[in-house]
C-alpha cells in the first residue's frame, strides 16, 4: 500500500527520527515538508535534497507572532531565489487558535489577512499551489480571499468547518487532507464523508501527537494507513482502491 503524506513538518523531528522515516519504509512514496519560518524553510530545503522523497514547501505558519517588515522581506525574497525547488507556498494562514485564545486583536488579525495575501498573490505569480491552514470560521474568509486572488490550487489541510463552507470548497475545487484522527473523531469523519475522493489527500501533521490508538507514539507517516482504512469504510471502496486515488491526487496537485 503506498502512501504519501500531504502535510508534515519534518523538519520538526530529530535527525534520527526523520532517517527512520524515510528510510524505515518504503510504503512513503513522498512527503510534502511544510514550513514554520525563514529558518524552518531552510531546513526543509537542505532535507529534501538530501533526500528525494522529501518535497519541500516554504511559508510562514499562522499561530505565532507577526513578522517584521525586515523578516517578511527575507523571508520573501529567500523563497523567491528557491523557488524553482519549492512544491508549494505553505504553510500559511489565518491565526485561529490565536484568536479564540484572545492573544491577538482584530487589529493584528487584520495584519495576518494582509500577510496571506502577499503569500496568495505569490502563489498565484510563481504558479504554485499554497497549503493552508485555515479552519472554522476563518475558512470562508480564506475562501472569500483565495476567490479575489484567483487562486485555485488550494489544500486546506487538517480541514474542520461548517457543511455551507465544505459545499463551497466542494464547488471551488480546493482539496483537503485528514490525519490519523479521521479513525477517532466523528466531525472529521462526517468532512470525509461528503468530500469527493478526488478532492482527499492524507497527512500526519506530524509530530503533532495524536490520540485514541496512537495515544503515547510518535507521529509517522505508516499511521496514514489506519487513515485509508477508515475513508474506505466511509467510502465504501476497497483499502487498495482508496490508496491508489489518494496518491493520484496527490502527485497531481502538487506535480510529484
């Protein structure tokens, strides 16, 4: 059964962890390696050519503090000399948990709008899909924002939302991706139950830990397995089936 994991922020691991992921299994055909910042960018790119598997994408991730001027300036202009070995531009956002957790103002959150912006508008230049991080009821803004910038390859990973906001990503062609919580969590199953397969990947998010029966291991991509065997039930389609359309939309969006 291949896989390939959509969504990982491998660069997050210890030098010993990542080699056992990507030498430890040859059911991972790739992993797309998002990025927290300037620095975080850097490393993925010296992972992915290090190792062929690793498919880099370079961004500034939403749930942290803003960047200044000088940092988003050599951010931006570190992704433009690399592009050319950038899979996407992600990951990238709208700060949520932030706001719930009231540690930023609307003021700020209207900062973070104009920095997705910038990141959607590159996109859109560079030709690139761009990962997302966009969930609740930040995702309608993110899709209000990615209709007036025209841009249409858009993967809204770890995806939680509203059904009218589904049907609209749905309508717009914007794909998804679960993680191993699918085989737990009821509100992300009923997600997986009314996206069209063609529209899915699978991720870990990894090592974001997870719960259930992964409760107490590290996160790796072998755990997307227990994914596939849930959408199947779900979709009421072969194990094998599912996997082989999962890394179809996968090679295909991102151009693997």
């Amino acid at each position: 059964m291949k896989m390939i994991d959509a969504h990982i922020h491998l660069d997050q691991y210890k030098d010993q962890e990542i080699e056992s992921i990507l030498e430890g299994s040859d059911s991972i055909e790739a992993l797309l390696s998002v990025s927290f910042d300037l620095e975080s960018c850097k490393r993925n790119l010296e992972l992915s050519r290090k190792y062929p598997k690793v498919k880099p994408a370079f961004g500034f991730h939403p749930e942290q503090s803003l960047p200044t001027e000088q940092e988003f300036s050599m951010l931006i202009g570190w992704m433009n000399q690399h592009r050319t070995e950038m899979m996407a531009v992600g990951e990238v956002g709208l700060p949520y948990y932030l706001r719930v957790g009231q540690k930023i103002s609307m003021l700020l959150y209207g900062q973070y709008i104009e920095l997705l912006e910038t990141f959607m508008k590159l996109a859109k230049k560079w030709d690139k899909p761009i990962v997302l991080h966009a969930v609740y009821d930040d995702a309608p803004i993110v899709c209000d924002l990615l209709e007036k910038h025209s841009v249409t390859k858009a993967h809204f990973h770890w995806f939680k939302g509203d059904e009218m906001t589904v049907a609209r990503m749905i309508q717009n062609r914007y794909f998804i991706s679960v993680t191993p919580e699918i085989v737990y969590k009821e509100k992300i199953q009923n997600i997986a139950q009314s996206y069209p397969l063609e529209q899915m990947m699978i991720e870990t998010d990894g090592p974001w830990p997870f719960e259930g029966p992964f409760s107490g291991k590290m996160t790796h991509p072998t755990m997307m397995k227990e994914s596939i065997f849930k959408i199947a039930e779900i979709k009421n389609l072969s194990e094998t089936e599912v996997s082989e359309r999962l890394v179809e939309n996968t090679k295909k969006f991102y151009g693997i």
